[in-house]
C-alpha cells in the first residue's frame, strides 16, 4: 500500500504542476481568462491531494 500511494503521490504532483503551469501561463489570455484562473486552482488541489498521499505512503 505505501508503495501506491508513493507512486499515485507522484503521478498526481506531476499532474497537478502540468495544469498549474498551463493555467498560468495561460492566465492573461483573451480567450476565456476564468477557465486559466479554476486550472491553477485545480492544479493547487491536486498538488496538495499528492502531498497529503505522500505523507500517507510514509506513514502507512
């Protein structure tokens, strides 16, 4: 089970660094600028959802 969640925390925290940077560099284009703002604050969520999966592969 650690070994899961250490791989899923990995999988995730790449995800999540992928859509924040696309949705800030992205966040001052003219084509709907609100969608950029909810993919940086989804890529915040699942960046905090891979550092709470490895803190639960460490202490499983």
């Amino acid at each position: 089970m650690n070994k899961l969640f250490a791989v899923l925390a990995a999988i995730i925290l790449i995800a999540g660094v992928i859509v924040f940077t696309h949705g800030e560099l992205n966040k001052n284009s003219e084509d709907e600028p609100e969608t950029y703002k909810w993919m940086r604050i989804f890529g915040a969520i699942l960046v905090i959802i891979a550092i709470v999966c490895a803190i639960l592969s460490k202490t499983m």
